[in-house]
C-alpha cells in the first residue's frame, strides 16, 4: 500500500470539516478507522448481533469463534506465549484499573511502596492513588531530565526492599519520549518487582514483543490502533494470573456458583465479567489486520520520518517551541507558540480544518513540571502525509498574522 492510497481506506478522510479538507493530526487522541473496521462492526449490528460464550445457536456460535479468533489474533500480534494471557477490557484505563484492584489486593499491603514516573497519563495514577487510598502505600515517581527523558540513576535508586510494583508508560503521550522499558524491566526483575508497561501511546507505533521484553504487564486500547472504542486489552503472564483474584463478578467469569460462595471461570474468562463489547472486539481483528498489511516496521519507519519531517516544518517558525528534547520520540509533537493560548491556537486551527489537540493532555504532573497549563500537540500516523504537516505548520503561521 502507498501512503497516498492509505488515505482512501480511511473516509474520513475523504470529508470538508468547516468547508476545508480535513486534516487529522490528533491520533495520539483516537486515530481514524479504516473501512474495513466500520464494516465489521456493521456487519454484527446489522446481521450477527448474538451473545457469545452461552448460546446454542447459529450466530451465537459465529460470534464466539470470532471473538475468540480475535484473541487469538492479539496475541500473535505482541507475541504471547498463551492465548489465555490476553483479556479483553474496555481500554488501557480498565486495563490498569484491573492490575490495581486485583494485584493491589493479593500483593500490595500497608507499607508498601510503587514506583511511577512524572511522564504518566492520569490512566496510569489514579488507579494507584485510588489504591492508596485503600491501603497506606507510598506512591513514588521517576524524575525526567530537561529534555523529557527519564533519569535512570534516580529510577534504581527508587527502589526499597518495599517495592511491590513497577507502573510506566513506554511512550509519553505528551513528550513523545520513547522511554528505555527493556532497561527498566530488566532492572525492576533484578529487583525481584513486578512490571506494567502502559502501552496506549506505543502499541500503534512500535512493534511490541512482550516475550522478549519480559514485562509482566502490558495494556493498551484498540481505538488508537484503528479499531473501535470500548475494548482494550491487557497482557498478563499466565502464571501470575492465576495467583490473581477476580476483577470484577458477574456472568462469564464463574464456574460454579453458591449461596454464599462461587468458584471461578478459567483465564482469561475469570477477568471478563458480563457481556463484553463483542461486535467491536470482532471489528477489532480487522484493525490488526489492516497494521499487519501495511507492516509494523514500514508503520515505525514512516512514523519517524514524518515526526523529523514535522520537527523540521515546526522548528523555524519564529515563537514556537517544540517541548522536550527526548532522546527517542515517537508519533507526537507538542508545542507552544508566544503570546498565544493553545485553546486559540487549536480553535483557529480548527478553522482551517486542522485537528489538534490542546490543554493538559491528561498529564497534570508532567506539566506541572514543565511548568506548563496548556499546550498544543500535534500527533500522526501511517494516514498522514508532508503535506499535513506543511498545512499545519502554514495553518500555525495564519494564527500569528490572525492574533
Ligand atoms: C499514555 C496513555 N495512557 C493511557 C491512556 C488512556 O487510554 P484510554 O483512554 O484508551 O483508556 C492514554 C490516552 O490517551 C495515554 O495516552
């Protein structure tokens, strides 16, 4: 596939925002859907909506193997070693909620310490300090350096013989900063802790092998790899699921069920109370596939020539500051510009039918500690082209002569 032709599989591409063509650059948000995914979520709600994992029926059955074939598919795709190790959530927020509540419970008790990091997204905070608000655990942080990348001296020099759990994005939605997990993991396990990588940021850029890294953790949702809101997924060792307590009860997750107590499903069923979003996991299959098509490494590959292609374009523009200086970045670029706010920014670009994304970013502490309230960030994928970019950076220049 060119990249020209990529833009076709994508209609919404193809539509006038505000009487201008439209130009995307807020996949780090949520990125496009290919047709293929509309199709199959089409497809269920128009002919093959059944419940799966309990009917007797035609499409209940259909429904179930292609369910179970899109698990199937997942795991392939980051390189599980089981099927079992992959549970389908509503997104990495569920994701890492689901590790707080039933890691937290069996694993983590008063006294205990987690480690996290300034860059985190609030997805991967408030789960801990909602644990902690359950339990007396001190939460502590990674400090980054003054170009965005974590300080790996200070991270070893974090751990006590009371770290329970280490908690880190592998790509800072903000920053864009490509953080070192190998390292990190490696390091947390001569620790003898735990590790979750919080793939959101990652997933759709950079292919991820979790047997090779060796992380015990890895979340991530579809909607930022093409496919559809509502499912995520979590990978987990097998071994350390099993030691796990449920997540959540209801329908799916038990196996016999008493007055006063129950037993429970096998994994991955046991974490998958209820009805699960079940046409969106199927369209999600096609999300996987589409990545697949095109290439995880052609997608990594284009990704960094569009982000140098975009540091090029932005860097001249007098005023405007490109924010952090991360020896590796991936698929985001965040700035500001002098003298204007970025909701202006954003909105008279907005104008023009450019797509950005401004404010915190859901990431308080970070810019706290860059000393920031708002900022603008534009992020790409396979979808975009130079030419988005060259608009961006002449949209930036209407808003100096506008304002
Ligand atoms: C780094 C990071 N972690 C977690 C999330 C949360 O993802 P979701 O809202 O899909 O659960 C995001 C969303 O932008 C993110 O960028």
């Amino acid at each position: 596939m060119s990249t020209t032709s990529i833009k076709e599989y994508f209609p919404a591409l193809n539509q006038k925002i505000r009487g201008k063509d439209f130009t995307y650059l807020d996949s780090a948000a949520t990125t496009l859907k290919p047709r293929s995914v509309i199709e199959a979520l089409t497809q269920y709600y128009t002919y093959d909506t059944a419940n799966i994992h309990r009917g007797a029926h035609f499409l209940a059955n259909k429904g179930t193997t292609a369910f179970e074939d899109t698990r199937d598919l997942v795991a392939n795709f980051i390189n599980a070693a089981h099927r079992e190790e992959i549970i389908f959530t509503k997104g990495t927020t569920d994701s890492i909620n689901l590790i707080a509540a039933t890691f937290g419970e069996r694993f983590i008790n008063d006294g205990d310490e987690i480690i996290l990091s300034t860059l985190e997204h609030h997805s991967n905070i408030i789960p801990w300090q909602l644990l902690s608000s359950r339990k007396k655990i001190t939460i502590k942080y990674i400090p980054i350096d003054g170009n965005g990348d974590l300080i790996l001296s200070e991270y070893r020099k974090l751990f006590t013989s009371k770290t329970k759990l280490v908690s880190i994005t592998h790509v800072s939605n903000v920053l864009g900063t490509v953080n070192p997990i190998k390292e990190l993991i490696s390091f947390a396990h001569t620790q003898g802790v735990p590790i979750l990588i919080d793939g959101a940021q990652s997933i759709n850029h950079i292919l991820i092998d979790v047997q090779e890294l060796d992380c015990d953790f890895y979340a991530f949702s579809a909607h930022k790899m093409f496919g559809p809101n509502g499912v995520g997924v979590l990978y987990a060792k097998q071994t350390i699921l099993e030691e796990l307590p449920p997540y959540q009860g209801g329908g799916n997750m038990i196996d016999q069920v008493g007055e006063i107590s129950s037993t429970y499903n096998k994994i991955p069923h046991k974490f998958e109370a209820g009805t699960p979003a079940i046409g969106e996991v199927i369209a999600f299959a096609e999300a996987i596939k589409f990545i697949k098509a095109i290439g995880q490494k052609q997608i990594s590959k284009y990704d960094e020539d569009l982000l140098k292609y975009t540091i090029t374009k932005l860097s001249p523009i007098s005023g405007l500051k490109i924010i952090g200086n991360p020896a590796k970045r991936s698929g985001v670029v965040s700035f500001t510009l002098e003298n204007v706010h970025s909701y202006d920014l954003g909105s008279i670009l907005d104008m023009q039918g450019i797509a950005i994304r401004t404010g915190n970013h859901c990431a308080q502490q970070l810019m706290k500690c860059l000393n920031l309230t708002s900022i603008a960030r534009a992020s790409f994928t396979i979808y975009n082209t130079n030419s988005d970019i060259d608009r961006l950076a002449d949209g930036i220049r209407k808003v100096k002569d506008f304002l």
